[in-house]
C-alpha cells in the first residue's frame, strides 16, 4: 500500500504566495552554502511557523535535476527527478523553467511571504541568481475576476 501526503503548503490555499526560482552559482563556495542552506531549510520553516503560527504559513523547496547532480555528485537521486519538460494540453502550455532551486511560500499575509523571500535572500546571498519571481494573492474578497459573482448583480 502506498501512502501519499499532502505536503502541508498545499494543504491550505492561503490568501498570498510567492514562487521563487534560483540558479546556483557556478563555483564550490557556491555549492557549500547552498548544501549548508538545505540542511538548516527546514528549521527555517519551522522558526517562521512558529513566529507566524496564526497566519497559515507554510514553504516548501525544491531542487532541479541537475543541480542535483551539482549537489550531490555520484550519489543516487529519486527516480521522479528528472529534467523538467514542457506539458502541452489542449488549451495551454506549461513551459520548461530552467532553474535549480525552487520556493513555494504562502500565508495569509502578503508580507510574511517576503520576510521568508528575505531570509531566503540573506542566507543564500552570492552562491544564487534570481531567475524568477511570481506573486500570488487573493483578490478582493475572493471572488472570481471575470465579472460574475453569483447571479444577483448580473441578473
């Protein structure tokens, strides 16, 4: 029997994220802040949590097949991580970002997002690159932006 878990980011929509992808520094200091980065991330997680534990705070991070092999060289990686490809539906196109590194953060405040970006920030410094940045939130009141809500303002 296989048992899947939500990881606890997805668990909740939250009202704001932030979805950051890095590349890694092409040098061994790079490589070692980045290792000592990965091995402290989920006590950062933790610390946040605990300092926001009432916003619905949550992040996650992870790491490209490739600069698994940076990180990690001659080490075994999972068999599901591999290069990530394209994936063409009918309507659209999820594209291929190149990246090493990638954050999901949410909470249901917009600034607590970035204070963990920030600390991210901090903490990796020089050994990383920014190569995107997407913001998330909630607008309004939740409701749809099509300009439909239920019915009675648009008889």
């Amino acid at each position: 029997m296989t048992i899947y878990r939500t990881p606890s980011v997805l668990a909740y929509p939250g009202k704001s994220a932030l979805f950051i992808t890095l590349g890694i520094q092409n040098n061994q200091a790079a490589i070692t802040k980045v290792l000592e980065f990965i091995t402290g991330f989920s006590a950062l997680v933790r610390s946040m949590h605990g300092r926001f534990h009432d916003e619905n705070f949550n992040a996650l991070m992870g790491i490209g097949s490739e600069a698994w092999d940076r990180l990690r060289p001659g080490k075994p990686k999972p068999k599901e991580l591999v290069p990530f490809t394209a994936i063409k539906g009918e309507k659209h196109t999820a594209v291929a970002t190149a990246g090493d590194l990638f954050f999901h953060i949410r909470a249901d405040r917009q600034d607590i997002c970035y204070e963990m970006a920030a600390m991210i920030d901090e903490l990796l410094a020089d050994a990383t690159y920014s190569i995107d940045e997407v913001n998330g939130f909630r607008y309004l009141d939740g409701r749809a932006i099509i300009g439909f809500v239920d019915g009675t303002e648009n008889p």
